[in-house]
C-alpha cells in the first residue's frame, strides 16, 4: 500500500550536462556521452533504490530534453528551421523544429538505454515519453492539415516506441501531457484519443502526466494569474476517468489544485504529487504523509502512489537527492500509520 515513485526526470551531473537548465547542453559526446549517461542512470537509480522508491526511472538522463529528446531521432522533421513559438497556449516562447514533412521513426529512441536500466534493477521500471498533445505543443507544424492530424501521427510512433519499451521489461509506461492543463477542450476532443492510439496493444501498466510545469519562472509567473483554486483538471478528469489509461499523475504539493478533484478519478490508480518541484526547500517526511493523508480523503490508499508534483530535472543535485528521501520516507511513514 502506498508505493512511491518519480514523475520522470532527474537532474544531470554538471559532468554530463549544464546543470540547472532545461535543454541543457551535453558536456560529452560519442561513446563517453553513452558512457556517461549509463553511470547517471545508474546512480540515480541507486539512490532511488536507497530512499525507498518502488518504482524507479531513467531519470531522463538519456535525453536532453523531454520532449525534443524523443523527437531528434524522428524523421520529418527539420532541426535547422527552428521556430519561436509561444508554446502551452502561448504561457512562454520556445525555440523548436518544424514538421516539414511525414513523420517516421527509422530507430528505437530509448531502447538501448531502457535495456540498461532493466539489466541493473529488480524493481519496476517506468520509462517516459511525451504525450502527443504536448509534442504538437513543443514543434511548429509545416505539413499536417491539423494538430490533431499531426498528433495521431507522433501518437502512431509513440506507440512503436511503447511497444519496444515493453518488450525490453519496462513496467510502466508514461506519458507527459503538461499541455492538458492549457487546453482542456482539445483534451477532450482529441488528446484522450491520441493517448489511445500511442498505448494500443500495451499489456503493461500506462501512465499519463499532468503538471503545472517545472519550476520554472514563467510556469511559477503563470501559476500566479490561475487565481485561488486551479480546477483545470475537472475539466477533463471525467474522459480521463473513462479512458483506458491506468494511472493519472498530479501536482499536489503546494498546488492550489482543490484535492477533492481527485474524487472524479475513481477507477485510476492516482500519483499523487507529493514534493514540490518549485521549491529548493527539502519537504520533511511528516508534510509528504500530511499530502498523501489528505488524498486518502477522495482516494482509497490501494490506488495512491506518492509521486513528485513532476520531473526534479531543473533541481541542484543534492536538493533532487533530498526530496528523493523525503518521499520514501514520508510513504514509509504513512505505511507505517496504515498499518
Ligand atoms: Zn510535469
């Protein structure tokens, strides 16, 4: 009961990326870059494992980015006609690729790297990958007809993608769909359908991610105009609810999202967001188990995990370290109080 795990990413070393940043460069490259990637992923798999958290990640240091990172080795795409798009419904501007034509993927993206984390766990695996909704979020298009046309294309080859993924042993599969929270309708219309077509055929376990954003300024400048109670979730939690997806991942921690949301999601296992990704303070174990408590008001604990509100990727290392042993702890916590 209560299990624990991450949201996605986790920072890099200043070894192998600038620290601190999205889209951060690498600091390696050819063999010493995959060399370098292996050691992060290993050690942040290790001091997942020590803080008590059953269901561990990557941390995304396979990636530079969570969304560019999946699309670099996509076909269709031009990388030298880069585009300044106001992006999440124009909260802040992005410099990104544009479609220019069919998209394909000619190669697995992420297998090597989920096939090495598989071989240095026993626990379970969640490997991420970007929600079709927030990849048409995060490129320009210059092909398509639609967002929509375009978005089951990208779902068609995340499905390839997944499906690789599964074969490899990777046990839960997720999807980060931040631009949910910025336009609810198209979820409605046809973002639950993208998901859909990305997780067809999958026997493994299928997650989607639906955050306020890192912690980044604009994000935290945007969260300030959302008022008193951010209710952007109830909008589309009822499709969710009703969709074949297993798990709904949220930003709780200090989140002005009203917990009761949280009801609606009643045949979902629910990630509870439980560490603040905006803030450098560390949560003591007592405020993760008093967030998980007051889930466990619309949620039975069978289908609470503990989660962070969304990846620690932008953090100082020791401060992601330290939230990491916050939230092992504070489920243990709980757990414990559970009996
Ligand atoms: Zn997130």
């Amino acid at each position: 009961m209560i299990k624990t795990t991450v949201a996605g990413s986790l920072p890099k070393p200043a070894w192998l990326a600038e620290p601190e940043k999205l889209w951060a460069a690498w600091a390696l490259e050819g063999d010493a870059l995959a060399q370098g990637q292996r050691k992060s992923a290993r050690h942040w798999i290790d001091v997942q494992e020590e803080a008590g958290i059953d269901i561990v990640s990557d941390g995304e240091q396979f990636r530079r980015h969570f969304v560019h990172g999946f699309l670099e080795d996509i076909e269709g795409i031009d990388w030298q006609l880069m585009t300044t798009m106001g992006i999440r419904n124009d909260r802040y501007d992005a410099q990104v690729p544009t479609v220019t034509g069919p998209v394909r993927r000619p190669k697995s993206v992420h297998g090597e790297g989920a096939a090495y984390c598989r071989s240095e766990t026993d626990h379970k695996l969640k490997f991420t990958l970007p929600g079709p909704m927030t990849i048409c979020d995060t490129i320009a298009n210059a092909h398509y007809d639609s967002r929509p046309d375009m978005a089951m294309a990208f779902a068609d080859l995340l499905n390839q993608e997944a499906r690789e993924l599964e074969a490899l042993g990777v046990d839960v599969i997720q999807f980060d769909e931040p631009a949910f929270n910025a336009f609810m309708d198209d979820v409605r219309e046809w973002g639950v359908d993208a998901l859909h077509r990305a997780t067809e055929g999958l026997s493994c376990t299928t997650a989607v991610h639906i955050c306020y954003g890192y912690g980044i300024k604009e994000n935290i400048d945007w969260k300030r105009t959302l008022g008193d109670e951010w209710r952007q979730y109830e909008e589309f939690f009822p499709v969710l609810n009703s969709s074949r997806i297993d798990q709904v991942s949220l930003e709780c921690a200090n989140s002005k999202v009203p917990m009761s949301l949280i009801s609606i999601l009643k045949d979902k296992e629910v990630l509870v967001g439980a560490i603040d990704v905006a803030s450098l303070d560390v949560e003591t174990p007592e405020e993760v188990a008093a967030t998980l408590r007051a889930a466990m008001e619309f949620v039975d604990p069978e289908r609470i995990i503990a989660c962070t509100n969304c990846g620690l990727a932008p953090l100082p290392v020791d401060v992601a370290e330290g939230k990491l042993n916050a939230l092992g702890a504070g489920a243990a916590l709980l757990r414990e109080e559970l009996g």
